[in-house]
C-alpha cells in the first residue's frame, strides 16, 4: 500500500515538473535538433533503418551507484524530451541519399531494397535533420548489421529478460523510473539460457517488446551489462511522454505480431526460437505465428509468471502446435531442455 501511495506521489509531481519542463523547452531558442538511430539491419539484399527526431537533452551516463531520486530526475529528462514530428531526415547509405519525415512522434523508418553488402569494409548509415533547419543539428551513425543463417532467436523483454512485473502498474512504474540500466535486475540464468541458445552469440537474435522507444538506451546498456546476447530491439511506436508514462508497456500488444512477421517475411529461410512468457499474451501471439508460418518455428519457451490459471491453461493447450510450447519455471529448466535437443541434433 505504502509503494503504490508512494508512486501516486510521484506520478502527481512528475506530470508537474512536465509542465515546467514543457513550458521551458518552448521558450528556449538554443535547442539542438538530433536524430536517435535505433535500427539498422538487413538480410543480403534488405536493409531497414528506424530512428527518431528529437531536441537534444544532455543526460549523464547513468551507473549503479545512482540513487533512486537520480534515476526518476533522468527519467524525467528521458520522457520530457520534446520529439520533433514532421522532420525531414536525410538517410545516406551505400553513397545514396534518401529522404523520409517523421510521424507526429517524431518516428522515421526506411526500408530499402536491391541493395547488397559490401564485401570491403563495415557497411555505415548517416541520419542529417533537413527540416526543422537549425546550424545545431547533429550528424548521426550506426553501424549496419546484416543477418543470415538457418537458425535465430526472437525475444521478448519484459518479465522474460528483465524484472519488470508488467502485471502490476504500481511496481512496474517504480521500476521503470526508480532504477537505471545498471541497477534494473535480470531474470536469474537469462545469460547462461541465452548464450546456451545462441549457440555463444552465433545466432542471431532480436527482441521484441511493448515498451516504448524512450527505453531504447536502458534496454541496450542493461543487455551489455549483463553480459546477455545483444541484437536489434523493436519496441512499441507509441509515444510516451510524462502525461502517460504509466502506459508504457501497456495496451495493445498486436505491435508484437506485426514485428514479428517483418522478421519472419525478412528472414525467410530462417527458422527461429520464439521466447516470452505469460504474463501478457506471448503464447496467444506466438500460437498465431505458428499457424501463419508452418514450420518456420522451432520451439516456443514460455516462462511462467506467477500462477498459470487452469482456465487459460486449458485454453492454451488448445493453440495449434501446442507441443512446441515449454512452459518453464526457471532458466536452468530451458538450458535444459535446449542441451536435451543440441544432443539429438
């Protein structure tokens, strides 16, 4: 009771503290306009490019010794950062220029395709802001990583990877703004289990989440830290700002799905392990891949979280291919099951 007075407390001050933030950002003229390069991956002939226009914010490197207070001030730095919708961003890749806009939450994505690796040297995109003009905007790269193989992983991240109690809105927002990348808490064995199934980072993997862009730099840093499997992270499009930072993570999960097929339609040689767990509606997704990509999924690992009501137990026993689904109580349990196969193989 006290935890969820408490975070009512900060919910009221938060959105306050916007208001002032918001209000300050408007009259500053200093602002400097920067693009967020979130994704740039491909197969041997596709590449997709996703990022976000944003004014810039200066943000100290978080560590494991910040307190909680410095971890909500840097939460609030995060949310409160203005998007810039309707941006014009200048793509360049392969000595070609592209030019995309923004949606009204400042997103951009770009796909392109006839467009094969370089054999010479690491394959770079740049992002340059041409509108809003402004003699302070950035230049961005990220390095572009192309993907191949029989075999990959595709990942949830919440409650599956990360303590996130996603059940629970009172505990989840705490988490989400009283702890930093450093300080947030994996699931025990996630490494181990994720590195088993990766076969030691051979395969490739992407995960795919409802939390928001916003989370974009504590998932990365968290994965890094932690010494789990790193890979492009798709995220919900839905902007969260400090007026609805509750909801992040919440809603409607069909985003999911949708992330899912781009992957299984990129990769279509590609068989892949699909991991979750049952706390949102992974197995009811992942069930529906199955049944619209025959043979495209090797096996489903589904963690429990908390207790898995007979109602919807029973319910889940009816999915298509239902036999693919291990409904693990711990890491050591999918290690496991995953050396069991390694040595039938």
């Amino acid at each position: 009771m006290r935890n969820v007075l408490l975070t009512i407390c900060v919910i009221f001050a938060l959105v306050l503290v916007y208001q002032l933030s918001d209000y300050s950002m408007r009259i500053s003229k200093q602002d400097r306009i920067k693009v967020e390069p979130f994704l740039a991956f491909g197969n041997d002939t596709e590449v997709f490019f996703k990022g976000r226009v944003i004014k810039a914010y200066t943000q100290k490197r978080p560590s494991s010794r910040n307190n909680w207070l410095s971890n909500i001030i840097a939460a609030l730095k995060r949310y409160s950062g203005s998007s810039v919708p309707m941006a014009k961003v200048e793509i360049t890749f392969q000595e070609k220029s592209y030019t995309v806009s923004t949606d009204e939450d400042g997103v951009f994505e770009l796909q392109i395709g006839d467009s094969q690796p370089s054999t010479e040297q690491n394959e770079v995109v740049t992002f340059q802001v041409l509108e809003p003009a402004s003699k302070k905007s950035l230049v961005a790269y990220m390095e572009v990583t192309r993907y191949a193989g029989k075999l990959g992983v595709i990942s949830d991240i919440d409650d599956t990877v990360i303590i996130s109690h996603s059940s629970e809105i009172g505990k989840k927002f705490w988490l989400s703004i009283s702890k930093n990348a450093y300080t947030r808490r994996p699931l025990p064995g996630v490494s181990e289990f994720y590195k088993k199934i990766t076969n030691e980072n051979a395969l490739p993997i992407f995960y795919v989440s409802s939390s928001d862009w916003s989370l974009f730099d504590l998932i990365k840093d968290f994965l890094r830290y932690r010494h789990i499997p790193e890979g492009p992270i798709l995220l919900k499009d839905k902007h969260i700002n400090m007026k609805n930072i509750w909801k992040s993570g919440g809603g409607d999960h069909f985003h999911k799905l949708q992330k899912i097929e781009m992957l299984m339609e990129m990769y279509p040689e590609m068989l892949f392990y699909l991991i979750g767990d049952s706390g949102q509606h992974d197995p009811e997704i992942y069930a529906q891949v199955i049944q619209d990509y025959p043979g495209r999924v090797k096996d489903v690992f589904i963690r429990v979280v908390g207790k898995l009501d007979s109602a919807r137990k029973s319910e889940l026993k009816n999915l298509h291919e239902f036999d693919r689904f291990h409904f693990i109580e711990s890491s050591e349990e999918a290690i496991a099951i995953v050396e069991k196969e390694l040595m039938i193989q």
